[in-house]
C-alpha cells in the first residue's frame, strides 16, 4: 500500500504526458518517435525493470532516461535503431523525437515539393505517396459519382 501512495500520476518526457500507472516499457512507447525496439534498447542500457510502473521510478532514473532520448548513440545503441540515418544535411545518424520528428518531417515533405521529385509531387496534390492503389481509393475532396446533364435522357417522355 505504500508503494501506491509514492506513484506519481502523470510523468512529463519528451513532451509527453505519460500516466504513472503503466509499465516501464509500454510508457516510452507513448512518446512520438519512440518504438518498441527503441524502448527495449533504452531499458535494457539503463538496467530498468521493464514492468515497473513508471511512476515508481526516482528522478536520476528520469534524468537519465532524457539523456538516452537527446543522443543514444553515446549510450551504446546500434544506429539501426534510430529513425533518421544518414541525414540530408549532416550525413550523421540520428534519433529525434516529439516536435523534432515533426519539424523535420515537414521540412523533408517540403524539400521534395521545391525540387520536384516525384513523392514532392504527389505530396503536393494529395495523392498516394508510396504507390498505393487510386482506383478505388484517396477519393476524398473530388468530385463523387457522374452527374448527367438534363438532355441526356433518351427515350422517356
């Protein structure tokens, strides 16, 4: 009963709002930018019990779970697990997260429209990007259906 009194309700990392309660494990995973393998990789470096409530977890354990998020790489994490490697402008290997991802997403999307390529173009027009089918699909926002003009009827008095 003690232990339930200690949890703090809601943790804020990576600019996000993470509830006490749950495990660990399942808690990295709310924050934008980090998977599954990514939150395995994290508590297994740091030695955190997987299904330990996060809330239960002291503030040098929070602190060096901020540390891991801002560069990954200086705690032993293969760069297969990241989810920006060999970026654009840099050429370095890296793993963002919250606005970041964001930010960085957009700037891509927009890259791609200014020089024309052909993902830019369908970004920009709002089409499939990756060569899904349109057929029967992405119909949103256009016109539904065919409209007849009023002569076309043949026949009917």
């Amino acid at each position: 009963m003690a232990e339930q009194e200690n949890i703090k309700q809601l943790i804020r990392l990576g600019d996000a709002d993470i509830d006490g309660s749950k495990g660990t494990y399942y808690s990295l995973t709310k924050i934008r930018g980090i998977s599954y393998t990514m939150a395995n990789a994290i508590c297994n470096v740091l030695n955190l019990e997987k299904g330990k409530k996060i809330g239960l977890l002291n503030d040098s354990d929070l602190s060096r779970i901020k540390e891991v998020l801002k560069d990954p790489g200086k705690f032993g994490i293969q760069a297969w697990a990241f989810n920006r490697r060999k970026d654009y402008d840099t050429g370095d290997n890296k793993h963002l997260v919250s606005s970041e991802l964001r930010l960085r997403r957009d700037f891509d999307i927009k890259r791609m429209k200014e020089i024309k390529s052909y993902r830019g173009m369908r970004h920009a027009v709002g089409l499939p990007v990756r060569g899904q089918r349109t057929r029967s699909h992405f119909r949103k926002g256009t016109a539904i259906g065919v409209r007849k003009k009023e002569g076309s009827k043949k026949g009917r008095v």
